[in-house]
C-alpha cells in the first residue's frame, strides 16, 4: 500500500510537470487555433537560453551570486522569449491566416526545426545544468501509517507547487484582466472578437508571449531535473497525450489531463510494465488518451463537437 | 500552344476514361518513364543511385500511400513511421524465417503486416478527428518504436535489436549494382504509383474525397464512413509498408529499430503538405524535395562558408542546415500553401494559351 501510493504520489507529480507544458499547447491553440508542434522546440530554447544567460551573467558582470544569476538568468529568456513570439507571429503566422490546420501544424513544425538549430547555434550543444536551488534530499511522510512512511521527492513537490502557483496565475490573467478577456474574445471568435475592435495580431503576440513564459518555467524546472539537452524538446512528445485527453480547448483540462496521464504512466509502468519488458509509460501515455477519446472525442473538457451539414 | 486540348475529341467512353485523357500528358508521362529507365541507368553515377535517386523513389511510394490518407481521404496522420517500421520488419521476419522466400512477396507480406497494423490503429479515426486524431496516430509511433525493441522475437533475439539482410535477388537476378536497385524500386514505385491513381479516381477514391470534404455530409448520402476511412488506412499503410520494407531491404540492408523514428512521420508529412494534398504528382515533387534539399544544403554550406571565410564546425553546419530547412519549408508553406501540384497545374494553365497572352 505503501508503495502503491508511493507511486501515486509521484505520478501526480510529473503529470504537474506535464500538465505545464501541455498549457502551453492549449494557451496558443485557444487562440489562434494553431496545434503549436513547437511547443518542446520552445522548452528546449528557453531551457538552454536561461542555463546559458544564469552562467554568463556573473562572467560579464563579476557578481559571483546564485540568485542574482539565476534572476537575470530568467529575465533575459525572458526576453528572448518574448522576442521569438514577435518574431513568430510578425514572419510567420500573420501570413498564415485561414489556411487548414494540416498546414499550420506542419508550419509550426518547421518552426521547431528552426528554433532547435538557432538554440543550439547560439547557445550551444553540450549538456547544461539549470541551479536553481532546489532541494534534493527526499522526505518521509505518514510513517505513522505505513511502515517505512512515503518517499517523497522535495524537489518534485516544489516543482509541484510552481506549476499550481502558475496556473492559478495563468486563471487569473485570464480572467480577471482585461487583455484576459480579450484573448478568452478572441478563442470564443475571431470575427466577433475583431469586430469589436479587438486588434488580433497583438493578441496572438499576447499569447505566444505567455505561452513562452509558461515553456520558460516548463524548461527551468525539466531542465534542473533532467540538465538542459536536446532530449527535453522530446519532452512535449509525452505531454501531447495529455493535451488531447484533457481536451485542445481547455486550461483545467490541461491540467486534469497531465495527473491522469501522470498516474496513469507510472502506474502502469510499475504494476504493467515487467510483464512485457517495460518502457511502456510512453505508448501508454497515447493508448491511455485514446481510451478516453473514444469515449469522449473532444477530450474531458474540450468544446463539444457539434456537426453541422 | 505546346499544352492543348482542343481538338481531341473523345469518340468512345474507353477513350473518354482513360488515366490520362490529354495527349499532351501522355506523351510527358511515357517520356518521363522512358528516361527514368533508359536514360538515367546510362547517365547517373553511383554516388547519385545512392545518396538521390533511391532514397527519392523509396521516399515517393512512401509520400503516394501517405497522400492516399492524407491527401485523399483527410485523415492526418503522424503513424508514418511506424507503418514503414512494421513493412521492414515484417517483410524482414517473412524473408528470414521461411527458407527460400523471395523478395517480392515478402515485400507483399510486410506490406500486409502494415496493413493490419494501420487498419488497427486507425480504428480512433472512427470516432476522433482533426488534430486530436493527429496526436493519437503518434501512439502508433510510439507502440512501434517500443515493440520492435522490447520483443525481441521480432528481431530474431539479436541483442541489440539491429537486423540484416543480404543476397537479394529478383527473379534470379541479383540486387547488388546500384543500377539494379535503382531500376527495381522504379518498377515498384510505378506499379503502385498506377495502381494508386486508379484507386483515387475510382469509386472508392471518390468516397475518400467525400469524407475528406465532410463526413457528416458523406455520411447522409450513403457512403460508409467506416469502410471509407479503414479502406484508405489499409490501402496507404500497404504502400507505406512496402516503401518501408524497401528502405530497409535495398537502402539501408542492416538497420535497427531507431531507424524509423517519429523523424520519419514529420518528412512524409512535410513531403505530402510541400508536394501538394491530394495529388499523386505532388508526392514526387514533395519527396524530391525534402529528399534533395538536406543533401544539398550538406553540399552547399561548407562552400558557402569557405567562400565567405567563415570557420564553421561540423556541428554548426548541421545547426544551420536544421535552420535553413526549418525555414524553406515555413517560407514554402507561405508562398505556396497548395504545394508544388499548384504550381504545375498553373504551369499547365499558362501553358494552355501559351505564347499569347489571353
């Protein structure tokens, strides 16, 4: 019992990582009805942009202090991520307007391919460390209860905590700001929301901004986790089944969607996997989303599916 | 001028249906046959067989079957990969495991292992659509990238999962030459290439079209959504399959499970999207293309940069083919969104009134 719930706990955990990414994927594609494939592209950008910006900081300006290196570490991404959603939205989607999704998606899948080279370009190749303080010594709780208590993982709860701590903000921007109503326009209808004088480029630049803060956050924390390599950009592969299963459409399923998903990998790796050779948390992830689908095809929160001839 | 069809009346419904009614095509087509098998064995060097022309064919029967799903029938799909996995492996176990199996019907055979395999993980496109069907097509990716490298009955228990094959022949003649795996994937391709646009402008390609316009609406007037989107998922995951088990077979002869990787999925896609959705013409420009560009920027770079005296590494190179090939194909989808099909139908049109100018 113990463990079982030991593996609960952590499967919660990473569907809180998962579901951070797969926000961003919901953020941009409520907006402007792209399936933004550069969403991993994006992490893996502004990972290796913040590893590489906390580690020059303090050479440029000889204050040797981990907070303020990774502090400016994380403005300056920030910048840079905010100068790519220009740069997205100016070259790139402002010509795309109206065309089929088939298009946009591979659109942006070209744009993944051209953000992996610029990063690795600029930032380089190698293998980076993202310090940003987090514990890694484990905990025990409920010893009480259980003999031996649960593992748990300290730095995975505060990851935990930063992805709750986003989304909540995230829900406010959305709803309490006035550009949140806008952008909520916009996702409901983009000629309605135009009519009223709501001016659409801006908007998308609005989105891809934040869903570039919420890649930049998703790439801190996979990135002290994991270190900043290429594999994170594959990162977004395993959230993808999270973003169906909740539902294209939808922030709270975003996140319901990553805890399932979560649970449902690390369960099923541990109790399913030594059956049939284990490595199986990947397609279970797609199967699991499929079961769902079938059952709901428009995900557990997206818009129902009306058909009209 | 050069491209026109007045005057060609059609006297009977032989000649009215036939798979290329404007003379004009005809000739072009039976001359672009001609000089693929004729002149090209006399003309091209080995490298160019090698690293070009055989990836190009093998990639172009891939882009026709993903086209028929894609293109024709609407149903996006990123399980490409995985399909051509399951042709290669399936064909590899057939030809290994039964003693004197030539290689044809072994390709057949793993073509139909595809078959089953992309009939089985098209069963969601029943129920799910668009996007989210996209995504779910990447379970079969996954499943395959797993399968073939956990179980290891698939790949004869080597340890490492990584399979060969060698003394290939066809009919008694021997694949070793360049020349001879040139010609026989242009045989394959142009067999199932004419099959393929046969299949689309009959009754079922029209049913295909139908879904891909509205299955609701296809649906109200009769035709079965399920037949439909199955038939199309087994007729292109055959043709993918059979490309796949080609690619292994005749290009890569020793290859391991990461061989087709979800890569695969995304080029075939760009392929169909850059050559032209719901074209059979288009799939071979699109597999030209994405097929000689990374060849050509790998050419062209390094002479670029020692012409401008740029000290660049190898790793640099490859960071800036992945730029520039990132960015041709989103400048690509800008300036023509309706693929090369577009351009050449266009072509075709001005060629109609050609030299006069209405």
């Amino acid at each position: 019992m113990g463990f079982f719930l030991e593996t609960l706990f952590g499967g919660l955990m990473v569907g809180m990582l998962y579901s951070l990414i797969a926000l961003g994927f919901v953020l941009i594609f409520k907006a402007s009805g792209v399936f933004n494939f550069a969403q991993g592209a994006m992490v893996l950008f502004a990972a290796l942009a913040m590893a590489r910006f906390a580690e020059w900081v303090p050479q440029w300006t000889g204050i040797e202090n981990r907070w303020f290196a990774n502090v400016a570490g994380f403005v300056l991404a920030g910048v840079v991520m905010f100068a790519t959603a220009w740069a997205v939205e100016r070259l790139v989607l402002r010509h795309l307007v109206n065309q089929e999704g088939a298009t946009l998606l591979l659109a942006t899948l070209g744009i993944a391919y051209f953000i992996d080279g610029l990063g690795q370009t600029l930032f380089g190749s190698n293998i980076y460390k993202i310090d940003i303080g987090l514990p890694k010594d484990p905990i025990f709780v409920l010893d009480s209860l259980f003999p031996g208590g649960i593992l748990i993982n300290k730095e995975d709860l505060i990851a935990a905590a930063i992805a709750a701590a986003l989304v909540t903000l995230l829900s406010l921007f959305f709803q309490k700001t006035g550009t949140g109503r806008a952008l909520r326009a916009v996702a409901d209808d983009h000629q309605a929301a135009q009519s009223i004088g709501i001016p659409l480029a801006r908007i998308w630049v609005i989105v891809w901004c934040v869903a570039g803060v919420v890649a930049l956050v998703a790439g801190m924390i996979w990135g002290s986790k994991l270190g900043v390599q290429f594999s994170l950009a594959t990162v977004a592969m395993r959230a993808l089944p999270v973003v169906i299963l909740g539902g294209l459409t939808s922030v709270p399923g975003a996140i319901i969607g990553g805890l399932i998903i979560g649970v449902g990998e690390k369960l099923s790796e541990v109790y399913l996997g030594p059956f049939v050779g284990g490595g199986i948390e990947i397609w279970f992830a797609y199967v699991l989303a499929l079961v769902f689908l079938l059952f709901r095809p428009q995900g557990l929160f997206g818009e129902k599916i009306i058909d009209r001839v | 001028m050069l491209y026109r069809e007045n005057g060609q009346f059609k006297s009977t419904y032989r000649a009215d249906q036939q798979v290329f009614p404007i003379r004009q095509d005809r000739i072009f087509v039976i001359a672009v046959l001609a000089f693929a098998f004729l002149a090209v064995p006399m003309l091209a060097s080995d490298y160019l067989f090698r690293a070009i022309l055989i990836p190009f064919l093998i990639f172009s029967l891939a882009a026709v079957g993903v086209n028929i799903l894609v293109g024709y029938c609407g149903q996006i799909s990123l399980g490409s990969g995985a399909f051509m996995a399951v042709g290669a492996y399936g064909a590899y176990n057939f030809f290994v495991r039964i003693p004197g199996m030539p290689l044809v019907p072994a390709l057949i055979l793993g073509g139909l292992c595809a078959t089953a395999f992309g009939v089985l993980f098209g069963l969601p496109s029943l129920r799910v659509r668009g996007l989210y069907l996209a995504v779910a097509t990447l379970a079969a990716q996954f499943f395959a990238d797993w399968m073939f490298l956990r179980i290891k009955w698939f790949t004869l228990d080597t340890p490492s999962g990584s399979v060969a094959v060698s003394n290939l022949q066809v009919f008694g003649l021997p694949l070793e030459s360049a020349v001879s795996k040139y010609l026989f994937c242009l045989a394959v391709l142009v067999i199932i290439a004419m099959l393929a646009k046969n299949l689309v402008r009959g009754a079922i390609g029209r049913e295909w079209m139908a879904i891909r316009d509205m299955d609701v609406a296809a649906a109200v007037i009769g035709i079965r959504p399920m037949y439909a989107k199955l038939s199309a998922f087994a007729v292109s995951s055959f043709i993918i399959g059979v490309a796949g088990a080609l690619w292994a077979f005749i290009y890569l002869g020793a290859w391991e499970p990461s061989a087709f990787s979800v890569d695969y999925s995304f080029r075939l896609l760009f392929m169909v999207i850059i050559g032209g959705l719901g074209s059979i013409m288009g799939s071979f420009f699109g597999a030209a293309f994405i097929v000689v560009l990374p060849i050509a920027l790998n050419q062209f770079l390094p002479v670029l940069a020692g012409a401008l005296g740029l000290q660049i590494s190898t790793a640099g190179i490859s960071h800036a083919e992945l730029m520039i090939f990132g960015a041709l194909i989103v400048w690509f989808l800008i300036v023509e969104p309706h693929g090369l099909a577009r351009l050449w139908s266009t072509a075709k049109q001005k060629l109609q009134l050609w030299p006069f100018p209405h």
